[in-house]
C-alpha cells in the first residue's frame, strides 16, 4: 500500500516540501542534500536516503532540481489532484482551519463543516457550508476518498469519528486530545498543538538553569 | 544549552509523554521499550536511546515505571513549574489555542492575547484579557521567559516577532505560513497544521491506486 516508503519518511515528505517550495520562492533552480537537510532540521544522508524511494538521486556537485523534486513530492503525496476535506466542528479551530491558507494552496479543498449547533446549520463560516450530523452520509459520497478533521470537544471526537467511518471514510486528522479507537482499515493522525510548546519549553529550561549556573558561579 | 540530547530526541520527548500519561490513566505503573515505541510510532532501539539521555534504562523484564518517567520527562520539558504563554492574535485560532485544553493542562499559563483590533483590546475573550501591542513589553516583564505564540494573519507576523524580541521574548512558536527571520539566541519552533492532512493524503492516494490497480487486473 506504501510502495515500501517507511512511515517515517512520508512522515518528512512534507516537510522537505515547504522548505522546497521556500526555496523554489527565492529563485534557487537546485538544492544540495546538505542545504535542504540544514532546512528541514535532518541530517543529510537521511535526506538522500528518503529521497531516493521517490527515485530521486540528485546529480554529484550539483544537487536536486527543485522545480521537478516538487512534482515528485506533490505527486507522491496526491496534491496534483483536489482532495476533499470536510471539517468536524465549526468552532474556533474549525473555523480556524476553515480560513487556514495552507490546506487550499495544497489541493485540499474544504467541501463541509459539520456541526450540532442548529444555529449553525444552514450558514456559511469562513466561506464553508455547514451542515448537520445527519447530512455527513451526503457529503462523504459526494467526495469519495475525502478526509474528515476532528476539530470537536473531545467528549463528541468518538462519536463523529464512528460516523464518519460507518459513511466510508478512511481518513481522520484528530486534533481533539485523547485517542480514538477505529478499524484496522482507517488511518487517523493527530495533532497536538501542545507539542510544540513543549520542545520550547525544553530549550527555554536548559537555558534559564545555565544561566542560573553562569551567575552563581 | 540542550545538555548533549539531541534535537530530534528533543522533538519525540512530548510524544512519549502522551503515551506514557494515557497508560498511566489506563492504571499500567510499567511499560516495555517495544510497547512504548509501538505506541509512540518508532522503533524500541531508539526508544531506549532517548530514554538513556534521561538517564532511564528501564529493568529487564519489566520495562520502565510509568509515574518515574513521566516524571523525569515533566522535568526534563520544564513542565513541574508554570510557564507563561502569551498569544498573538485574537482570531479564530488564537481564540481556539486559548480555549486548547492541552495548554493549561501541561504547566502553560495563557496571560494575555494580543490584538490590534480596538474593539477586542480590553475585553476577555476564552477567559484570556487581550491586549494592545504596545503593552507586549509589560506582558513580557512581568512573565521572565514566556512564550510568544503567532496566531496572526502571515502579513503581521514578522512585525510581531520583531516586536517580541524587541520586549525580550526568546521563544516563538509560529503558526502562521511563512519564514521568520530572527537573532540566533532566539528560538523559533513552526507548526504546519497541513502537514498531517498531507500525510494523510499520500496513505489515500496510495490505497486508491492500489485498489484501481487490482480492478483494472
């Protein structure tokens, strides 16, 4: 099903293609493993190594083609082609996620928000239709293959997720906290928007006690 | 400043923290390096790596104790003690990350929002007082080592970070498209909420071309 591309590389493809599509933005025509490992935070044989299941393996002094290693990219990834993504949650993040730029730059193109609120239902928010619980049926066939966002509290993530899925969806981005429980056949990632702020808290920690260190020396 | 860990084990020590608190509410009080790496998403050679930068080694036969590591990990991320957050931007997703219950619940103290818009500065919004700009320099004095989170449109973040840097702020996590440019001594982590919705989008894809596959065979 993954052609043999380890989880953990796909996992890094799209980050190669932000740093790739900076570099194609400021007029780079080619980029050295070194350059783009430095960008995307990895060293550079990993780099190689992950660019080489896209069959990709650069030209010796010169580098990567940029333009080409971005179709490649995108292609791997299915961004050639619109995606349908409907959002759980017409909230703050739905919303949110709603008017975020990079999902439409990406070909992911946002067909519903669903949400319980009768207020809601009817109205468009951040240019979406939103549209009840009872209406998710409707809206995954019009979009076969499309990927539902979980941006609901977490006391309704499971019951929208068995939902979706009993729809035919087989794609959940989980950004409520907890864990969901789903057959074998659906795949589901999750977002922790905390997780970030911990790696800076991390660094702000070694910093404060080296100079904590420093001055009472 | 980071005592030796490296960056990426860095980056995975929020990820074992999830895991390992959700075992805990599951009432394990041990777990396996190969149970903890399924959980995690790696592999339990590196699992046992990142632990022995903690100086976790586990015990043969019986694996880690749950409430020890999630203990030295809490420390380790600087999360035993409150730390400031103050978010730029009072839209959609600020509003959302204010209302983020993984923020509070691991240590982070969400002290103000910030806006430009008259009509917000003033006013509480999810439980947070929103402030004008030119009170970021107060905000930062009085919370020594917060940090600065970007929630504003792309247009206004680099004058933002500019503006936090300026009050003293060493820790950015940026939320909105782009690159930053900043001092060296200040530390910027990215979140990309497309990301996931990418990887989630090459599992698709591939499924969908096998299954064409095998009915065009």
């Amino acid at each position: 099903m993954s052609r043999g591309i380890p989880e953990a590389t796909v996992a890094r493809l799209p980050v190669y293609l932000r740093v790739l599509r900076e570099l194609d933005s400021e007029g780079n025509d080619t980029v050295s493993s070194v350059h783009l490992a430095e960008l995307a935070g990895v060293n550079a044989a990993k780099v190689r190594k992950d660019l080489s299941f896209l069959g990709s393996y650069g030209t010796r002094g010169v580098g990567y083609e940029v333009p080409y290693l971005i179709f490649q990219m995108s292609r791997a990834l299915g961004l050639t082609h619109e995606r349908g993504v409907v959002i759980a949650g017409a909230g703050h993040l739905g919303q949110a996620l709603a008017n975020y730029r990079g999902f439409s730059d990406r070909g992911f193109n946002i067909v519903a928000m669903i949400d319980v609120d009768p207020s809601k239902i009817g109205m468009k928010m951040s240019g979406v239709s939103v549209v009840g619980p009872e209406d998710v049926v409707d809206v995954v066939n019009a979009h076969p293959g499309c990927i539902v966002v979980i941006a609901t509290p977490q006391s309704a993530a499971q019951a929208v997720a068995d939902r979706a899925i009993s729809a035919g969806v087989k794609s959940l981005l989980n950004f409520a906290p907890g864990v969901l429980t789903v057959p074998d056949d659906v795949r589901v990632r999750k977002v922790d928007l905390g997780l970030e702020l911990q790696v800076l808290s991390f660094y702000a920690e070694q910093q404060e006690r080296s100079s904590a260190g420093a001055k009472s020396a």
